[in-house]
C-alpha cells in the first residue's frame, strides 16, 4: 500500500503505531491498558515524539 504523497517519515512511524494498536484493541492481543501505553514507549523510540511532549499527555488530569 502506497503511502500518502508528502507524509514525513515520523508520520509514516505514527501510521505504524496506529496500525499496531488498532490490530492489538481489536484482536484483544494484550490488555487495553497495555496497548495504551504504547506511545509513551514506541513515540520517543521511534524519533516521532520526544519523551518530555508525550509524558505530560499520559499524566494529565481532566
């Protein structure tokens, strides 16, 4: 599958992260609660986010 004209590399790592937690929520590989963490972890290892922008996300309050 082609990817979307003009799409940077670090959004081609995003689309890739969607996709895996997608297939996870669905497919019930792992527990929600762990498929949700994924960004914290895959965001600064993949160079899409760093950690000091996607920590704050998990740690806001509503």
């Amino acid at each position: 599958m082609p990817t979307p004209a003009g799409l940077t590399p670090e959004g081609q790592r995003m689309l890739a992260v969607t996709a895996l937690m997608a297939i996870w929520w669905i497919g019930e590989g792992t527990a929600i609660a762990v498929t949700a963490l994924l960004p914290l972890v895959l965001f600064p290892l993949l160079g899409i986010l760093p950690s000091k922008l996607v920590a704050p996300i998990y740690g806001n309050h509503l």
